[in-house]
C-alpha cells in the first residue's frame, strides 16, 4: 500500500502558491491538502500549477454555510462541486453542524453520498468539534444509521471533546479505525485539539497514543488491501498554537513541527 504524507496549506496562506508548492516538496512531502480558492482566475492558476508540479491533492471543503438545513446543502453541494474540480485523490468535508438534529445530520451525509457516487469521487466527513461527528458518542449514533459512512479521522477533536484519551470509547475508535479513508494527524490533548509541542519529553505519552491510533488506521488499511492511504500532518498556526503571553509570537515553528511528524510516520511505517 502507498502512503501518501501531505502538507497542509493551513497556516502558510500568506506564500504564494507555487512558493508553498517548491517548500513543501522541498521539505518532502508528497502532495497537498488544502481548500480551493473561489476566484475563477485563482482557482485555474491554482489547478496549473498542481498539474506543472504533478501535486496529489486532497481537497478540503470547510465554507459551506447556512443555519437552515436546507441552504446548508445548498452551499455544501456547491463546496463539493468547487473541491471537485482539481481532480482529487478525495474531498474532505467538514460537513454540517453540531447542532443540527440527527436527521439534519443524516441529511448532509445522504448528500455527500449522492455527490460521491454521482461524481465517483470519495467524500470523508472530518471527525472535527462544530460538525457532525463532533464527539464519539455522536458518530457512533451516526456509525448506526449510516454503514456507508466514512471519516478522515482527526482524533484530536475527540480528545478535547471528551476530556480524555477515549479511554472509555475503544469501540467507538474501532469502528472509526474501519471507516477513516484520511488522517488528519495531529496530537491533541484533553484540554485543547493541539499539544504545544510533541517533540518535547512532557507530550510523549500522548504522541505515543495517537501514534498508536494512526498505525491501527494504517494496519488496517494495509490487511483489507487499500492501494492507497492519505495522511496529513497538521499542527496549526495559533490560536492552534499556544504562543508567548508576553509578545504573542507562536511557541514553535507550524511547519519544523509538521516536518517533524511527516519524519516520525514516514519512519513507522517503513
């Protein structure tokens, strides 16, 4: 199986694209996950340069908006059509909103999945706080009424949800291990979706347990003989990060520390 590490564009928006494309691939990584942009001009110049430089991208659908429903899919399907257009490896969606009923919820994944198989192209519902499946107990719920769901597992969000390292939800991390299609990885904690640092001594014990989570998600897909997994390092820029009271300036580099987990997977799974 190929794993695929890319580099998130989040946190480093202010290079130009290209620019972020020759530091990524410099730095090693093997493609991109990132948003498209909605100019007509810069999204054309944006699909160029991925084609010029022969970048896999996950592309990632976050705008989509409405309180209501029925204008939330409106834009969602418009979101999805705009994530469509750079040829993805897959879309992944933060899809809905926490306080949506379990039959809104229902509702966008009915419509993320006619747009998936309509367009033959994975959509994957990002395990993220604010969205559908913002808590394990909630896609468990979802995990039941919809069997052909699937996430891009961001297990962080859960982590700070809970206030825990889900200890009292290994079925829950079972089932999610069986549907995530893409890793968002990223070391969370049970106060916040990002530790400072998990190169440092004190972060070790929950480096190790994502680690752990993420090489089952690998395993897996591995013994059911995927061809392909996608895998994203993706430590923020802050308020991700905590920074200097004293001059707000970030506690470390976003991008050494992203470098440093590409380094740390690619390693384990070598």
């Amino acid at each position: 199986m190929e794993v695929l590490l890319l580099a998130a564009q989040w946190g480093l928006e202010h290079l130009p694209f290209e620019d972020f494309i020759i530091k990524i691939k410099t730095a090693g990584f093997d493609g991109v996950d990132t948003w498209m942009p909605e100019d007509a001009g810069e999204r054309k110049r944006f699909i160029k340069l991925l084609q010029q430089y022969q970048l896999p991208i996950v592309s990632h659908q976050h705008q989509a908006k409405g309180n209501d429903i029925n204008e939330f899919c409106r834009s969602f399907e418009y979101y999805l059509n705009l994530s469509l257009e750079c040829n993805p490896i897959l879309i992944n969606s933060h899809s809905g909103r926490d306080y949506f009923t379990i039959d809104e919820q229902l509702k966008v994944i009915d419509t993320a999945q006619e747009f998936s198989v309509k367009n033959n192209i994975r959509v994957v519902h990002e395990t993220h706080r604010g969205r559908l499946g913002y808590s394990p107990y909630n896609a468990k719920e979802l995990f039941a009424l919809r069997p052909n769901m699937k996430v891009t597992a961001d297990l962080s969000h859960w982590v700070c949800v809970t206030e825990s390292y889900l200890e009292h939800s290994q079925d829950i991390i079972n089932e999610t291990i069986l549907r995530a299609e893409h890793i968002h990885a990223r070391v969370g904690h049970p106060e916040g979706p990002q530790v400072p640092d998990p190169r440092v001594a004190e972060w070790q014990p929950a480096t190790n347990k994502f680690m752990e989570w993420w090489m089952q998600i690998i395993n897996h897909k591995r013994n059911t003989g995927a061809e392909l997994l996608t895998i994203t390092p993706e430590f923020g820029p802050p308020p991700y990060m905590s920074t200097l009271p004293s001059s707000g300036k970030p506690i470390a580099d976003q991008f050494e520390i992203n470098c440093y987990m590409k380094d740390l997977i690619r390693a384990a799974i070598a």
